[in-house]
C-alpha cells in the first residue's frame, strides 16, 4: 500500500463543512499530488483524475454492488441496476431503456414540451424567481417522470414528495440515522409505484411493467432507480446550470442561436461543471491497479467524478464554461457499465428548458439574493438562486425545442 501526504494547512476536507461548499481546492491538489488517495478521515481511497476514474469505472475489480452494500449496512434498498454488477446488472438494464431510452423519452417529448412552457407560464407570472430548483428544476423532473410513467397531475405532488425523499439513496456517507429514513422512503415510494403500475395507462412504465425479462420486485427497482438517478440529477442541474449561465449575456446569447445539438453541446459542459452527483462508491472485489496507483482488495473507494472533470490534463480551461466545447469527456453521469441510465433524460430535458428559457427571458438575470452552496455531498446543489427574467418575448417554439427531450 502507497502512503501519501494528507492535505495541506489551508486546504478544508472535501467532506467538512468548508469543502462542502467549495470542494474543488482539495480536489486539485488530490489529483495533483495523490491521485489515488487512502483518506484517513473517510477510511476511502479518493480517486480525482480522470484517466483513474475511467480505468475504476470500466474495471469488474471495483463492484458497484458491494459499494452499495457499504454504504449502509443491512441496506434493504431494491433490486436494481445500482446494486448488481455484471450478468445481473446487464440483464437489469436492457428492460430499462423501455422507460428512459430513446422512444420512450420520443414518446412523451410534445407533453413535456407543453409542461416546460407551463413551467415559463408561471415564472413569467412571479417576473422574478425566490428559488430556480423549487420553481423551475423541481416542476420540470416532477414532469418529466410523471409522464413517463404515466401519472396524473394529481399524483405529481406525491411523486416530488417521495422523490425528494429518496434522493439521499445516493450518498455513500450518508450516516445511518439519515440512510435509515431514504430506505424508508424507498419502501413508501415503491408501493406508490407498485400500485400504480397496476393501472398504468399506455406509457413507457406500462411497458416496463409487461416486460416478462423482470419481476415484479426487479421493475420496482428499475422505477426507483429511475427516480432516484433521474428526478433529483434534473431537478438540481437546472439551478446548477443557471448559476453558470445567467451572468454571461454571451453564453445565453450563443443558447439562443444554437441549434438542438449545440443546445446539448452547452448542457453538457454545464454538467461537467457542476456535476448532481459528484461521486460514486465502489468496493475492491481483489488488489486493483489504476494509472495513479494500487488499491488493495476489501477497500471502500469514491470515484470522485467532480474532480476528474475538472482535470487539467484533459479540459483546458477546467474551472471555467466553454459551452461550445467538443469533445467533452465529462462524467457527470459516471462511465463504464454503470453509466447513468438516465444520462439522456437529464441532458435534454435540461436543455430543453434552458433554451425554451433565454428564448423567452432574453434579459433574464441573477437576482439580488447571494446563492449558495448546500452543504451536503449528494446532490452537489445550488441553494437560494433567485432570477429577474425579465421581459416576456412570448412563447413560440424555439429552434431547438422542436427535437425536444427525444431527439
């Protein structure tokens, strides 16, 4: 085993409160220095470079399951694509794409179009925003999921409810009192799901819910993945993205002109910037070798996805936007096996409102309330981002929205 230094004098933890508001001090010098790193005050290995964290992600020796299981022990969470590895994640995951793949997503983008005009509808209204994630990010995802998996509006409430509930399933270190209520929570939002799926209208959960490749308890697992690594990651990068782009009037200018595939191009970097979901936990299934060092077998160790994506040795300019950046690397939504079933819902659902937004809101701005950032490692999240949008320019189609969320 390689011992390295510990951080300076002067540099928080990335796990105190300090780091968690402003990580990326640490995370520089990590990746710099030690890139894979046994952390005496986790008891993880901390890997930040990029080349390190797509080697983790691409190897069987670093199990996503066993990642789980210790993030909380005696962990009831469901069957899914998040707790199994190999044949069994595979086999997980093909039935997935019937509820976030692309004719899934096809199939409910004119409803979803509608939702984000209503969206817009009730932030033109307020003329300015208190909160971007509660007014803007929170009703899109709520949207989004709702109608893919087929619910009335009536139920929309529940399902945010729930979701933001559930959404602490995602931290590995999240202690046990906390991890006790998201299991808990996991319970009371699979039977929603569970009885609704009984009376699914024609929808992509109703295709879910036929495919005889699942059983009933492995597509409960598949629906709250999909809540779970779908509706919180949307809901927070739409306020994430917003605090990069509303103080740059050429950033939304070149949104404006961009069509549907720069449009994804812009989302992207948005999303290397400020990951959701800055990290992912694995377990050392035997001694493994990265590019930056070796791990031994039995270890606890994050993939610290926010650190690689910000590398130097990989994205010029890493701290700052370059929205017309290409290729870009990123992984926001992890890598390897593993990669985010819900990459594609995030990317252009999120694109979609942040265009059909600086169409509508030219001028729009940052309010006068300072932001901040949560102090919570999971989700990586804005907090008090107010908006003055702005005069309305009315709510024609903009060029881009016509690919909508399942180009």
């Amino acid at each position: 085993m390689t011992t390295t230094p510990g951080l300076p004098a002067g540099i928080a933890h990335p796990f105190s409160p300090a780091g968690r508001i402003d990580p990326y001090p640490a995370y520089d010098w990590l990746r710099a220095h030690a890139p894979v790193h046994r952390d005496p005050m986790s008891g993880m290995w901390l890997v930040t470079s990029h080349a390190d964290c797509v080697a983790l992600l691409k190897d069987p020796a670093f199990s996503a399951a066993a990642g789980q299981r210790e993030r909380a022990r005696d962990d009831d969470l469901p069957v899914s694509m998040l707790t199994t590895d190999g044949a069994d994640h595979a086999r997980l995951r093909a039935p997935g794409a019937l509820l976030l793949g692309p004719a899934a997503l096809a199939s409910v983008e004119d409803a979803v179009a509608a939702d984000a005009d209503a969206v817009l509808d009730r932030a033109a209204r307020a003329g300015t925003l208190d909160d971007a994630v509660e007014q803007l990010g929170v009703p899109l995802a709520t949207a989004v999921l709702g109608r893919l998996f087929g619910l009335g509006e009536d139920d929309w409430g529940t399902l945010a409810q729930l979701a933001r509930a559930v959404s602490v399933n995602l931290d590995p270190l999240a202690p046990p009192p906390v991890a006790r209520l998201g299991r808990a929570a996991m319970g009371e939002l699979t039977r929603f799901l569970d009885a609704h799926a009984e009376q699914a209208p024609p929808s992509p959960l109703a295709r879910l819910a036929a495919d005889p490749r699942l059983t009933r308890q492995e597509m409960l697992g598949v629906l709250g993945l999909a809540v779970v690594g779908g509706w919180q990651p949307l809901a927070e990068s739409i306020g994430n993205a917003l605090y990069w782009l509303l103080p740059r009037p050429d950033a939304r200018a070149a949104l404006r002109s961009a069509d549907a595939e720069g449009a994804l191009t812009a989302m992207d970097e948005l999303l290397r910037l400020e990951a959701p979901i800055p990290f992912t936990a694995r377990v050392t299934l035997r001694e493994a070798t990265l590019p930056g060092g070796t791990i031994p077998a039995g270890q606890r160790v994050l993939a610290v996805l926010a650190a690689a994506n910000r590398d130097p040795a990989v994205f010029t300019d890493p701290a700052e936007p370059v929205f017309d950046r290409t290729p870009n690397p990123h992984l926001a939504f992890g890598g390897g096996p593993h990669f985010c079933l819900a990459a594609r819902l995030v990317r252009q659902a999120g694109a979609l409102l942040l265009t059909r937004l600086v169409h509508r809101f030219p001028d729009a701005n940052p309010g006068s309330s300072t932001p901040s950032w949560a102090p919570t490692l999971i989700p990586r999240r804005i907090t008090g981002l107010s908006v003055e949008l702005g005069a309305d320019a009315g709510t024609g189609r903009c060029p881009v929205t016509g690919a909508g969320v399942g180009a």
